[in-house]
C-alpha cells in the first residue's frame, strides 16, 4: 500500500511537471497548427540554463526563475520572427520541418557547448520530506508547486482576458478574427513566446531532480504530443489531466512491471486512445477529424 | 527546341533520362573506394525511403512519419531470419514486404478518421514504441542490435554481395524502378484518384473514388517500398538496431529528402536523398573536428532554410521558375504548360475573360455538341443502366428521413420524391434542413431513421462513393473542386472513378467541357478560375459519369444574373434532352422558377409545402416561413417578381 501511494505521489508531481510544458505545446499546435518538435528542446534550454546560473554564476534558483522570463521571452520572440514569421497555419508541413531543423540545432548547439556528459543542479537533488514510509522530494515538489501556480495562470489569462478571448476567437476563425480587429499575428507571436517561455520555464525547475543532457528534449517532446492529443487539441485543461494522467501511468509501470517499459506503455496507451477517440480523453479537442 | 521538349514522350523521358545520367555517374564515382560507395548506397537508402513516404505522404496527402515502422520491419524481417538461422535472408525480405503492406493497409483505414497532424503524430508514436519494443528483449539483439555475418559469396537467396560496389549496383537500379514506380502511380488511373482524395476528400466520394480504399492502396504500396529500402539497408551494412530501424532521425532523413527536393512530385524525393547523402560527405571530410555536434548542426539549418526559401522544394522552385519564363514568352493560353501546373504549385490563371464571349456566340453550334454529348452519356458502359424509376415513379425517393445531432433533429421525416429527368426545388430559410437532407442522400451522413431509395432499391445504408457510381451526382454548397488538378481532370474524374478508360473518359469530358463553355481554360487548374467557372466546372463534373440523379446546393449563390440564368439553361437543357433528374436547393425563388418543375418547401426539418410553383407560393404556411408571420399581406401574383426578394430569410429574427 505505501508502495503504491509513495508511486501515486510521484506520478502526479512528475506529471504535473510534464503539464506545464505540454500546455505550451497544446496551445502552439492548437492556435498556430505548430507541431513544434523542437519544444522539448527549449525546456533542454532551460535545464542548462539553471545549470549555468548555479555552477557559473552562483544563483540558486529562486534567483534564476524570475531573471530568465524576460530574456526567455526574447529568445522565443526572436526565434519565431526568424524562424516561422510568415509561414501561416496552411503550411503545417513546412512548420513542421522547421521545428525539426530548430530542434537539431539546439541539440547539437548543447553538444558543442556542454558535451555529452549529463549535467545536475547539487543541493535539492537528494533532499527531500518524509512522513509515514512515505518520501516526497523537495525538488520535485517545487516544480510542482510552481507548475500548478504557471498553469493556473494560463488558464486564467486565456479564459478572462482579452488575449485570451482574441487567442480563442483565432483558433475558431482567423478571418472573421480579424475582421472583428483582432491582430492575428500579433495573437501567434504572443502565442508561441508563452509556449516557449512555458517550455524553459519547465526545464529550470526540472533540471532540480534531473539531469540535463543535450538529447533529453526528445523525451519531453514525446510526453507532451502525448499529453496534448489525449487531453484533447486546443483544450488546456484536459492537457494538463491527461499529462498528470501520462506521470502516473510511467510513475506506476516503472514501480510494478520495469522502469524499462514505462514509454513503451505510455505511447500504447497514446495509439489507443488516440484510435478509440481522436478528441481527446474528454472529448473537448478540436482539429483532430478530418 | 522548347516545342521538342513541351511534346509529351519527350517531357516524359527526359527526366529519367537525366535521373539515369546522374545514378551512372554516382556509381562511377562509387567506383572509386569503399568509402565512395558506402556514400552511395547510403544516398540509395534515403532515396527508396523517400520515394516510399512520397507515395502516401504526397500523392496521398497523408505525410506519414511513421513510415520508419516498415523500414524497420524491412531491416529485422531478414536479419532476424539470417541470425537466427531460421530462413534466408529472400525470404526474409519477401515476409517483411507482405507485413508491412498489410499492416499499412489496415492502419490506414483504422486511422482514416484522423487528421494530417494528429495521422502523422500517432504514426511516429507507434514507430518509437516499436522502436522501444524492439529494444528490450534478446531477440532482436537489445540495444545493439543484429549484426549479419559478412557475406563469403554472392548469394540470391542470401540477398547477398561481396562488396559495397556491388550494392550500390544493386541500389541504383531500385532507385531507377522506385523512379518508374512513382511515375507510374502519378499518371495511373489509381494515381488521378488518389490525388483527388487527397485534394478533397469528400468531393471524391462524391464523384465515385473510393477515398479510404485508394488511400490504403497507397499506403501498403509506400510500404511495400520502404520495407525495400530497410532489406537494402541492413544488407549492405550487415547491421540493424532499433534506434536506426524506427527512430528519430532515420525519420528525419526520410522527410527531409521529400521536403528538400518536392513533396508530391515525381524526382523530387530522388533529388533530395541525392542532397541528403552529398550532405553525409560534407560529414565526414569535416569530422574530427572539436565540436562534435556541427555538423549536423549545418543540416538542421540548411534544413530550415530550404523550407523558408524553397516552398515545394527544388522541384517547386524549378517548375515556377518554367512557369514564369513560359508566361512572359507566351502570353496567351497554353494548355500543354497550364496542365502540368496541375502538380504542386498551381498558378492562377487568367482565363476568365474568353468563355463569356464563348458562352454568347457559341449557341450555333450547341445542336452538333448535343448529339455527341448525348451519344456520349447514353453509351451503355457509362449511364447506370437505363435511368429507370421505381414501383412509385419515382427516381429518388426520400422516405420519412430523420436526422439528429445530438439534442437537435435537423430533420423530423422529411418524405421527397424525384421524377426521372424532373427538376425539383427545394427551397427553405436557412436551418431549414436542406443541405443536411442533401447530404443524407449522398451519404456523407447517416440516417438516424428513414429510407432513401433509389431506382426503387435501398441505397441509404452504401458509402458514398457507390452511390455516386450508381448514378447520382453533388454539388456542394461551398465549391469542392480537386484544387491541383486541371478542369479536365476534374469533369474526368467520376468517369475515372469508373473503370472507363483514358480515351474514352477524356472524349467525354471533352464534350461536357465544351457544353459547360469552358473549353478555353479545359487545361487550366481550377484554382485560378472565377466562381462562376468553378460553378460550371462542378456541374459538368456531376453529370459526367452518366448521373441521372443530379443534387445541385445552391449552385447560383454569388452569381449575377446572367450567369445564373446560364446555369439554369444547362440545368433545363441537361434535363429535357439528356434525361437528368435534378433537386436543387436555392434561395432566390426568382432564379429557380423558370428552371424548375415543381417546388418543395421545407421549415425546421419538415417538408411543409409540396406542388406546382403557383400552388406552393401561394401557401400560407410558405409565406409564413419566408415572410414571418407579421407580413402576411396579399397573395403574390407574380411569384418571379415577389418570391425573388425572399431570399431565403426568416421574418423576424
């Protein structure tokens, strides 16, 4: 019983993790129609980041998570004026190879600059509460903290805001969008800078309990495609459910069958479901049908 | 020389003339050395995967990712056989083709419901579990996967040769056949049906193509082809793991061939491989260097920068660069150079003005086009039997149709009957049910009660597509032409859909392109026409499979007058001289009561008026529906005059 609780602890707290930087990923593929491979990446960025700031410069990581949202801002709002400015929501193929192009770069960028040698933040790493039999890692449960206060703002921005209802009114009809006034390509650029800010954000708080490895974006990207089609395109909330759904999936079948299956079981689950009911878990998503 | 080239054989064998050219010199330089010829074969690799996702991911629209799972079963079949001492390497092959074809035929329809993205990404997720399936047990040799022992003796059982030269041999004659291959399904019969899914789905059901059947035709076939490229693959390097067989980067590549070089064209996917593995060279004369990581580094940008800069790749950027010289050179219409625009990058054409003046003046001769047309549409391998009518007389028969969409009953049993060769109009405030019945007919949506017969049996429970071949034509509210295709192949393709044969289904089309007038732009793709032109273009393409059942959706919206009244001239003409029955929906009264024969009204669902036009414009409950019942006043006398400012609006709302 305590086995399974103590697996039930740490799947929601990995899975809320994974929450934050697939609703990033949701809500680039449902506004722009970006299947944006290179989102794991940006959270690799982040975990290096935070690296950096500790070994280099010394600042812990309070300190780091507010001095690297500007910044974070910039580097996506750039990427995304050179990168995908221009390219439109018709040619999905083409944003897709992009993506891809960006996400080889950064990884190869992060093997020059860093080799291949895994690189891990010192102090939270071991520590952590303990209660009954149980243990709840103090790293982990910052990044859980922070994820559901980020995902909570999100959701806030979008349903009670202006940006909000103009990002909503784009994904149901960009012309009458902006025939309404709305600037569509303003909406895109913000859209995409809150992912990407989303995605690295992720990796400063998770690099406190996992290393960071130039090619450890690709497993992140996985999750999030995962989390973003079972909870549905385009609905947030039922990616951040079907995210912390994915943690404790991984969490359990890496306690009670083998570590060694866990993806195998989380990308089954993923065909299935997408096969049984291509909306999403709950039924919400949009796009998914032709 | 340019009139030499624009020749079709010609334009035909150049290509694979300069293809040929190139793969002798690349194996002349694989000649060289080992290392030359690893190159090569590595280049061959990506070009018959290229060329396999092409088939699906171009022709078919659906862009695969996942294809890597048949280059993976291509690779194991054989080298699970040759390690494990259980059958040869040939008939290793042979098993991983035969998987492979079936297991895309049965995916592809399993996942027919889904979109582009989500298809591409729920593909890639099953290659990455196999590629984590694969690497967990013994079998197939864990994380490091199977290693082939090195051939001693050429062997075909063995599919086996002594040095990478020989392979390369091998490989640049799979490249040449995967080239004749993919030139094949282009202009096939199969091909045209397949692109037309791919451009509209439901308007190929429409016209007769079974989409879903085409598409995992398609799919088995790029398979088939990548599981090639996976036996050539872990042949020539004696070496297979999961990584290589279903991941990432193996993925990448393949892509990226198609991307660079021109998704959906024929030597596209076969120019980009070519770059793909002169970018491997650029790899290792570069290697050693201290950073590991640049190179592949360079690849991703160049990667992107094609993308950004060569929109269709190479292929594209070559055929638009043709394009423009050929416009400035020849400013009038050229339809040997418009029809070939029909691929990846269709200009607009100017075509507009000519066919008016066509449509006035060309009445003289519409008599000797008649007969032809006529002869035409009755031959009997076309027109579905003879346009026979059931028990009641009816052609089409609607029998107490309902419909829900969850809490809302779009249609409440609705009961319809068209005549043979009548035309019936339907008319109603919008939401009144209309295109949801047209629909229902068609089959686009099922019943959740009711019948639909047609020539007296039951159709209501077939596909789409069957009842399109059985003799019913659509057009769609909003124009569903195949946006890549010519208007020739457009009005050709129910007749292709068919069976009939290329010569045939052309002299049809051609006679119902010239009925339609719009023999002037015939070679034009449909994307540059005038709506009034795609209205045409969709009328004659609904007829030209010998439908006797034709359902029009407000095919005179956005139109002025005179083109309405054009319309309706064909409608009557199509009608009266070659027997077609038609129901059309429309708004403006004043447009369908001279073309019409009788008149049905429907309101929430319901049929609530039924008869002549006079009778049904004087119903009160018609009135009531169009005007609200507020402006009930006198009868209207002059139904065209009165009825025509209804347009189709309720009352008050």
């Amino acid at each position: 019983m305590t086995t399974f609780i103590q697996s039930l602890i740490l799947g929601i707290l990995a899975g809320a993790v994974y929450g934050l930087f697939s609703i990033g990923l949701s809500l680039s593929f449902g506004v722009l129609r970006l299947v944006n491979f290179a989102h794991g990446d940006f959270v690799m960025v982040g975990m290096y980041l935070a690296y950096v700031a500790e070994h280099t410069w010394g600042l812990p990581l309070a300190a780091v998570l507010p001095l690297s949202i500007i910044p974070a801002a910039l580097v996506a709002y750039l990427v995304y004026i050179v990168f995908f400015h221009g390219t439109g929501r018709q040619a999905e193929h083409d944003q897709l190879i992009i993506s891809l192009g960006i996400s080889i770069i950064l990884e190869n960028a992060a093997l020059d600059i860093f080799g291949d040698t895994a690189r891990s933040l010192n102090p939270l790493t071991i520590s952590s509460f303990r209660f009954g039999g149980l243990y709840v890692p103090k790293a982990e449960l910052l990044a859980f903290i922070l994820s559901i206060i980020l995902v909570g703002a999100i959701d806030l921005v979008l349903s009670r805001t202006g940006f909000g209802r103009a990002v909503r009114a784009v994904v149901a009809n960009r012309a009458v969008a902006e025939l309404a006034g709305v600037r569509s390509s303003r909406v895109f650029t913000l859209t995409f800078v809150i992912s990407i800010v989303l995605a690295i954000v992720a990796g400063i708080v998770i690099v406190g309990y996992l290393p960071a490895t130039p090619d450890v974006g690709s497993n992140f990207v996985l999750i999030g495609f995962i989390a973003v089609l079972l909870g549905g395109t385009g609905d947030l909330r039922g990616t951040f459910a079907a995210a912390v759904i994915v943690g404790l999936t991984e969490s359990l079948v890496s306690i009670y069958w083998a570590p060694s299956v866990q993806d195998v079981v989380a990308y089954g689950l993923f065909v299935v479901i997408a096969m049984t009911r291509p909306r999403g878990l709950f039924g919400r998503g949009v796009g998914a049908i032709a | 020389m340019s009139a030499l080239l624009r020749s079709g054989p010609v334009r035909t064998i150049t290509p694979f003339l300069v293809l040929l050219i190139f793969l002798l010199a690349a194996l002349q330089w694989a000649h060289e050395g080992v290392y030359e010829a690893t190159i090569v074969v590595s280049a061959v690799g990506f070009a018959l995967l290229a060329a396999g996702l092409n088939i699906i991911g171009g022709f078919g629209g659906r862009l695969a990712f996942g294809n890597t799972i048949f280059f993976g079963v291509g690779a194991f079949a054989p080298a699970l056989g040759v390690t494990h001492h259980w059958y040869s390497a040939l008939t290793g092959m042979v098993i991983g083709v035969v998987i492979s074809a079936i297991a895309a035929f049965i995916l592809s329809k399993v996942l027919w419901r889904l979109a582009g993205l989500l298809f591409a990404l729920v593909t890639f997720a099953m290659s990455i579990m196999l590629q984590e399936l694969v690497s967990l047990g013994n079998t197939f040799g864990g994380p490091q996967g199977l290693q082939e022992p090195l051939a001693t003796k050429t062997s075909i059982t063995g599919l086996a040769l002594l040095s990478n030269y020989d392979y390369a041999v091998v490989g640049v004659v799979l490249v040449f056949l995967a080239a004749v291959l993919t030139w094949w399904v282009r202009r096939s019969r199969f091909g045209q049906q397949l692109l037309a899914s791919r451009d509209d789905r439901i308007a190929a059901e429409a016209n007769g193509v079974n989409a879903s059947q085409v598409t995992a035709y398609a799919w088995a076939l790029s398979a088939a082809v990548t599981a090639i490229a996976g036996t050539y693959f872990v042949q020539a390097n004696a070496f297979i793991d999961s990584t290589t067989a279903f991941g990432l980067n193996t993925g990448v590549n393949m892509i990226a061939s198609n991307i660079i070089g021109g998704l959906g064209t024929v030597f596209g996917p076969f120019i980009g491989a070519g770059l793909v593995g002169a970018g491997l060279l650029l790899n290792r004369l570069s290697s050693g260097a201290s950073l590991p990581g640049l190179n592949e580094l360079v690849y991703g940008a160049a990667l992107i920068l094609v993308v950004r800069l060569a929109p269709g790749g190479i292929v594209g950027v070559w055929h638009s660069a043709v394009q423009a010289i050929a416009a400035r050179r020849r400013p009038a219409h050229d339809p040997a150079t418009a029809e070939e625009a029909g691929t990846g990058t269709a200009t607009p054409a100017a075509g507009a003005d000519g066919v008016t003046a066509a449509g006035l003046t060309g009445a003289a001769s519409l008599a000797a086009e008649q007969a032809a047309l006529a002869g035409h549409l009755r031959s009997d391998g076309l027109s579905p039997e003879q346009s026979t009518a059931g028990e009641s007389g009816y052609l089409l028969e609607v029998i107490g149709v309902e419909k829900q969409f969850g809490g809302v009953r779009a249609l409440n049993g609705v009961t319809v009957g068209v005549r043979p060769s009548e035309v019936v109009g339907l008319v109603g405030p919008n939401g009144a049910g209309k295109s949801t019945l047209f629909n229902c007919i068609e089959g686009i949506e099922r019943l959740t009660a009711g019948e639909v017969k047609y020539q007296g049996g039951r159709i209501d429970r077939l596909p789409t597509h069957q009842r399109a071949r059985l003799g019913m034509g659509r057009t769609f509210q909003h124009v569903r032409l195949f946006r890549t295709m010519s208007v020739l192949a457009n009005v050709s393709m129910p007749l292709v859909a068919r069976g009939v044969g290329r010569t045939e289904s052309l002299a049809v089309a051609t006679d119902l392109i010239r009925f339609a007038r719009l023999e002037e732009v015939s070679a034009e793709p449909v994307s540059g026409l005038s709506v009034v032109h795609q209205r045409r273009v969709e009328l004659a393409r609904a007829v030209a499979g010998g439908s006797t059942m034709v359902l029009l959706d407000e095919v005179m919206t956005g139109l002025a007058d005179e083109e309405a009244t054009e319309i309706g001239g064909l409608i009557r003409t199509l009608s009266t001289e070659f027997g077609v029955a038609f129901l059309v929906v429309e708004h403006v009264m004043g447009r369908l009561v001279p073309v019409v024969d009788r008149l049905v009204v429907m309101d929430f669902g319901r049929v609530i008026a039924e008869g002549s036009t006079e009778e049904v414009l004087a119903d009160a409950r018609v009135r009531e529906a169009y005007l609200g019942a507020g402006a009930l006043g006198e009868a209207p006398q002059a139904p065209e005059d009165t009825a025509a400012e209804a347009t189709g609006k309720r009352g008050p709302e």
